[in-house]
C-alpha cells in the first residue's frame, strides 16, 4: 500500500528561504581539475562581488527532497523573488509550486513575515541594517532564515569558517552561462556551486546534500534574472497585512525528538 505523502506545511513561523548552504560537495569519482587554493580563490570573489553589491535582486527556483516514512524521497518546490537594497531594507516573495504565497520584509524598522494559506502573519521591531535584522531574526526569534549568508556582508568569512574543503571540478554551462563548477565540503554536509565566470561571479546553481540527515536529502537552487541595479523604492519593502488575515506572535522551534541521545530527523520534514 502506497504510504502517505508527508510534506511540510510551515505555517508563517517556519518561512524557510534557503537551507543552510555553506557545508561542502560531496567528492566525486572524477579526480579534481583544479588545486584548492584556485577554487577558494573563486569563492572568495564571489563572496567579495555580492557584499559589495548596493542593490540586487534574483529569482530563485528552488526544490528539495522529502524523505517519506517508507524511506522514498519525494521532490517539493518554489520559486522565490528576492530584492535587496543595503544597508536596510529586504524583500522576499515565495510561491510554492501548488499556489500558495508567503513572504518576508525588512524595511530598516521592522520584520515582517506572511503566509496566505494560514493567511496569517507576524512582525518585530528591529531598526538596524538587513545583517542586523537577520541575526535577530534568527538568534533572538529563534526562526529560519537559511540564505542569510549569501545576502550578509559578512559572507567571505563564514565562508572561510564553513567551507573545510573546496575544489575546481570545471568548467560547464549554466542555463547558457558559462560557470566553474566547485565541490565543496563542510563538517557534515557537501554542496555543489556553479559560479558564473567573468566581471560578475554571481551563483548560478547550488546543489546541497545533507549526509548526517535520514535518506541523505538534497536541496537545489537555480538562479537566473540577476539584476545589480533594480529600481527599488522604499515602497517596495513596506508590509501591509493581508486582507482578513491574523496577527500572531513568533515563537520559538521545537527541538526534533532524541532517540538513545542522537537527534531524530522526523521523515516527511524538510532538513
């Protein structure tokens, strides 16, 4: 008998933009094409290129597995609308592949977060920068928001501290973009990173595989429409509730169960 399908239904507490992205790639059976220190070399640039951008925007097509009961893995998926303008203001826009809509805003003052389905929402005072905002957001409400890193000024040094490591496995193509193609490798995690060659090092595609997670799970996300000079007024990143929707409070995540002092990964749960 076919098991149900499991999937996660994160009501506006648990919006979740990217996974965790800077763990590693797993090794491949082709022996590396290029040292190390070339592939950090890559990574850095791009790194230095997206913190010293003022503004950008970037649709993210993104898909992830879910590991059922039975042990099948099915794919679920979204794309996401992603504007920034530094030092203090956001917007993230997401639509899932069956419809529903949730998103995040940031104007320099506040944080806001929606979920059309629950049709339900919730904000927080937070005057300060988009790093700011985001390190409370994640430390202080205890909430996910997994891409941080990619959009933070600090990204070349949680790179650094993140990635163990890193090299060149070639050059390939992208939705027609010629890219580099680095396998990287963390402390439990592996990710692939395709990122474009010439004057704008900007990612192309990830691949994440979680190998300490139950049924090793991946993410992926292609990204396309990048655009360094958007024009994007304050009205942009202003949040009005939706119609009829209800105000709720944050609150923080329930740690997963343990079993014989390991944590659990609870199937049908995206990692």
């Amino acid at each position: 008998m076919p098991q149900p399908i499991c999937r996660d239904r994160p009501a506006v507490l648990f919006i979740v933009f990217l996974v965790g992205i800077f763990a590693g790639a797993p090794t491949p059976s082709i022996a590396a094409s290029a040292p190390d220190v070339q592939a950090k070399a890559i990574l850095q640039r791009m790194a230095d290129f997206l913190s010293q951008a003022q503004r950008l925007s970037v649709t993210a097509e993104i898909g992830f597995d879910v590991v059922q009961a039975s042990g099948e893995k099915l794919e679920f998926g979204e794309t996401r609308q992603i504007v920034i303008r530094r030092p203090d203001r956001t917007r993230v826009d997401i639509t899932k592949r069956d419809g529903a809509t949730s998103g995040f805003r940031f104007d320099g003052q506040e944080i806001a977060v929606f979920n059309t389905r629950e049709n339900v929402y919730a904000t927080a005072a937070k005057p300060g920068t988009l790093d700011e905002a985001i390190a409370y957001f994640i430390n202080t409400l205890d909430m996910r928001f997994p891409l941080a890193e990619i959009f933070s000024t600090q990204l070349a040094e949680s790179l650094a501290a993140k990635v163990r490591t890193a090299y060149n496995v070639g050059p390939e193509r992208i939705m027609g973009i010629p890219c580099e193609h680095l396998a990287l490798r963390g402390d439990q995690n592996d990710m692939q990173l395709w990122v474009a060659q010439g004057s704008q090092p900007l990612p192309c595609r990830l691949v994440i595989t979680y190998n300490a997670a139950e049924g090793q799970p991946q993410f992926w996300a292609q990204f396309s429409d990048w655009n360094l000079s958007p024009d994007v007024p304050d009205a942009q990143f202003a949040f009005t509730p939706p119609e009829g929707a209800t105000r709720i409070a944050f609150a923080a995540r329930k740690p997963a169960p343990t079993v014989g002092g390991k944590q659990k990964t609870k199937k049908g749960s995206r990692p």
